[in-house]
C-alpha cells in the first residue's frame, strides 16, 4: 500500500514521468545534429546537458550557409565527447516551438542550459561555434560553482 502511494506521488510531481519520457525517446541525428520537433523538444532539453538549437527555415540563405558549419561543429563536439549537443528546428514545419521560443529571423540560435535560456552571440562558422559554446559552458560551471561555494559558506555561518 504504501509503495502505491510513493509510485502515486511521484507520478503527481511528474518526475518519473519525465525520466520515463527521456529514456523512452528516440532522437533522430542528421550529420550529427539532433533533429528536433514539438514532440521531442522537452525530451531533448532533459536528456542533453547543454544545447545549442539553431532554429531555421530550409529556404533560407543564412541558415543553408551555417548548416555545414554547424554539422561540422556539432562533430567537433562528437568527437571531443563534449557535454555540448547542436540540434536544430525547421520553423517551416514546428511554428508553435519556434513561436514559443520568440524566432523572429533566421537562423535563430539558442543555448539551452539548466532551464536557462541564453542566446547565442559567437561567430557563425564552426571554429566560432565551437569556441563560444565552451567559453560559455565553461563561465556557466564557475558561476554554479561560485554559487555553491557561497551556499556552502552561508550553511557554516548559519547552524
């Protein structure tokens, strides 16, 4: 009885909904980068720890020119076994994901990183993408590391 109430409430919190939901997902890869949709999108931001989405329209002579500097970057990445992930979405067939996430030109870059959100300000070929995303992974894990270390310190000063 009461390990049904446990499953119960962690059903209500959703937790183990959303670990089901991660593990459960399959994610198609084209040269490297996770193809994305409004089916998979929260899936994705669980599963990888650091992504990089490049939300584009196929038609579009800015993304097709960032698209194999992007599949070379997201193979960097790959390569390095990096915790960063490239992933894009094609506005033309996800407009509500794309609306969500207020694209209003193309290509629209986001980083999505511990239910943050930033944008994108590096250059648009694969040395920049591949520079920018470490510099800002790596000034993200100081500050969280700042953070803890000043948490730590307040529980010290605090009994």
């Amino acid at each position: 009885m009461i390990l049904v109430l446990l499953v119960n409430l962690i059903l209500a919190t959703g937790k183990l909904k959303q670990h089901h939901l991660n593990h459960q997902v399959m994610f198609k890869r084209e040269s490297n980068v996770v193809v994305l949709d409004y089916e998979n999108f929260d899936a994705a931001l669980m599963r990888f720890e650091v992504l990089l989405v490049d939300f584009y329209a196929p038609w579009c002579p800015h993304c097709q020119n960032l698209q194999p500097e992007f599949e070379e970057a997201a193979y960097q990445f790959k390569e390095k076994k990096s915790k960063i992930t490239l992933a894009k979405v094609d506005c033309t067939h996800e407009s509500a994901l794309c609306d969500q996430f207020q694209v209003r030109g193309y290509p629209t870059l986001r980083i999505f990183y511990h239910d943050r959100i930033y944008h994108y300000h590096g250059d648009r070929n694969s040395k920049g993408i591949v520079e920018f995303m470490e510099m800002h992974l790596e000034q993200e894990e100081e500050k969280e590391h700042k953070q803890e270390q000043q948490k730590h310190r307040q529980q010290q000063n605090y009994p």
